[in-house]
C-alpha cells in the first residue's frame, strides 16, 4: 500500500512541474515586462511556494495508512530530487541553459529563491503530517 502512495506522489510531482511551466510562461509574459525581473521573480517563486504547500497539504490529509515521519521525509526527498534532476536535465539540454545558469537558481545570498521551493518540497510532507497528527490527538478534536 505505501509503494501506492509513493507513485501517487510522484504524480503530484508532475502536477508541481506543470504548475511551475505555467507560473513561468506568467511570469516571462506578463509579470517581467510590468514589473522587472526581481519583482516578477519574488511573485512567481512565492506562487509556486504557495501551490507546493497548498497541494502537499491536501495530499498529506487524504493519505488514508500509516506512514512513518521518515516515509513523509522520503516524499519530500523524491520531490525534491525529481525536482532538481528535471531542472537540470531540462533546462540544460532542452532549454540550452549553461550550468552556470541553472547554478545561479540556488543562490539565495544574491536573491534567488529556488532553494526555497525545494525547501517546501521536501520538509512540507513531514510539516503537515506532523500537524495533522496534532490535530487528531487534541482534546478538542475529540469533542
């Protein structure tokens, strides 16, 4: 049953990579003309944080078995290295982007807020989960 969760989390993380295509040809088209590229930047990383957060919550309330904080962690560790090996491979093959390019994504001294897009991959299963599991076990809960 939990190889079952694990393949549907991958599929989340194909509704991630899609939602990210989208947030960019935004941002590209429509933020970054109007509003430069740093403040267009900011929008569209928060966006997808926020999408990331909201999706993970859903799926992490609708797992029905028990999993263990280490499986949450795994989920988040599959998302974030699907995540990195897709926008590596991706972007430097597909898109032409040199490694300098795609390096310069995970800086975040210089702004760059890719890292906590990942950030939110990887910790936001074990969050929720653990919030959840909270949840269920307070007093008022059970009222």
């Amino acid at each position: 049953m939990k190889a079952k969760v694990f393949l549907h989390a991958l599929g989340i993380w194909f509704v991630f990579v899609l939602f990210a295509i989208l947030n960019g040809t935004v941002r590209n088209i429509f933020l970054e003309p109007y509003l430069g590229q740093y403040p267009a930047h900011i929008i569209a990383a928060t966006a997808l944080s926020i999408f990331v957060l909201t999706i993970t919550y859903l799926f992490v309330a609708h797992i029905k078995v028990p999993f263990s904080k280490f499986d949450f962690l795994l989920i988040g560790l599959l998302w974030v290295m699907a995540g990195v090996a897709f926008e590596f491979v991706f972007g430097h093959y597909v898109m032409g982007n040199s490694w300098e390019v795609l390096l310069a994504d995970y800086n975040i001294l210089v702004g760059r807020l890719w890292i906590l897009i990942l950030a939110c991959e990887l910790f936001g299963p074990l969050i929720f989960s653990v919030a959840q599991k909270k949840k269920a076990n307070s007093p008022t809960s059970r009222i």
